[in-house]
C-alpha cells in the first residue's frame, strides 16, 4: 500500500492512529495523536477513510425507514419470541461482497481488508449498543475465522461463538456484546 504525507492511517498490531509526515522506501514516519513521530514499516500500517467520506451503513439507513414508518401513525409490530432470538446486526465478509473487483490484490490485501472491515462493524456495534452482531466469514481454509477469533479476544466485554448453524452453516461467528462491563 502506498502512503502520502497528509494521509490518516493506524497501526495493525497497536491501538496507535497518526498522520503519515514522511515516507521513506518501507519505512513511514506518523505523528501520533499524542504528538509523537515513530517510525513504522509500511506493511504494519493501514490508511483509514478521508473524514470527508459519507458511509451509511444498512442499519443506519433501516432506522431512518422505521422511523418514516412510525411518524405515519402505523402500529407498532410486536416481534414473535422467534424473531427476537434474531441477531440484530449481520457483517458479510466474503470479499465479493466489500469490493467490485479483486484484481491486483494479494491475499494478504483482501484479508487486511476484510479484518479492517470487522473490526470497524465490531466498534460501530459497540457505539451503538448492538448486543448481537454475525461475522459471516465463510468455510475456506479457517483463515479468516481464526483472524477474527484473534480479533474478538483482543476485547474484554464480548464472547463469540459458532453463529446459528441451520441458518448459517459452519461459515458463520456470533458475538455478544456485553453493554455494561464491570
């Protein structure tokens, strides 16, 4: 991946954010948040979104249709007991499904990405107290899915386990968010 000066990035193995003031063959120089220049290889760097990027997520764009919905006076649909066991909040990893082509992009890429996309969907769960959030990883070779057992462990205040196998498969990790964390 290719790094400017001015660009935003964060670090792979650490909780660092920075903005990238030089580049220098493999090795990019950031400015941390804190202040602080550090040096890191290219490779351990990823490049976050331009802060004038709108992204709407398909929860976001469900709770603006259900709001319309109640301000035009309709009742309110009690959920049947089955439909309130459902996870609430769905993340398709497959790489088709993140990106229109996977020209050009090395293995190492479309994982990156596709853990990059888990754990923004992952914190974005968490901010909006989603308890329930499916990974849809896929059966494959177990990359991904050990990646994301990887990433969830990384956090104290939620559990996963295999997501719903008659609706799911094998393909699939359930993650409960526990919203208050003692």
């Amino acid at each position: 991946m290719q790094f400017e000066p001015g660009d935003q990035v964060e670090t792979l193995d650490d909780v660092l954010k920075g903005e990238v003031t030089a580049v220098n063959g493999d090795q990019v120089t950031i400015e941390t948040e804190a202040g602080f220049p550090m040096v890191f290889p290219a490779s351990s760097l990823i490049k976050l979104p331009a802060k004038e990027e709108i992204r709407v997520s398909n929860y976001d764009a469900a709770k603006v249709k259900q709001i319309k919905e109640q301000s035009r006076g309709k009742k309110k649909v009690v959920p049947k007991a089955k439909e309130r066991n459902v996870p609430k909040m769905e993340v398709d990893l497959h790489i088709h499904q993140l990106v229109p082509s996977t020209r050009g992009m090395s293995n190492y890429d479309m994982l990156n990405l596709q853990l990059e996309t888990a754990k923004r969907q992952l914190e974005f769960a968490m901010k909006k107290r989603i308890q329930k959030v499916v990974f849809i990883h896929g059966k494959g070779a177990g990359v991904l899915e050990e990646e994301l057992k990887y990433l969830f462990g990384r956090y104290d205040n939620l559990k996963y386990y295999d997501a719903d196998y008659r609706k799911y498969g094998l393909g699939a990790t359930e993650v409960y968010i526990f919203q208050n964390p003692k």
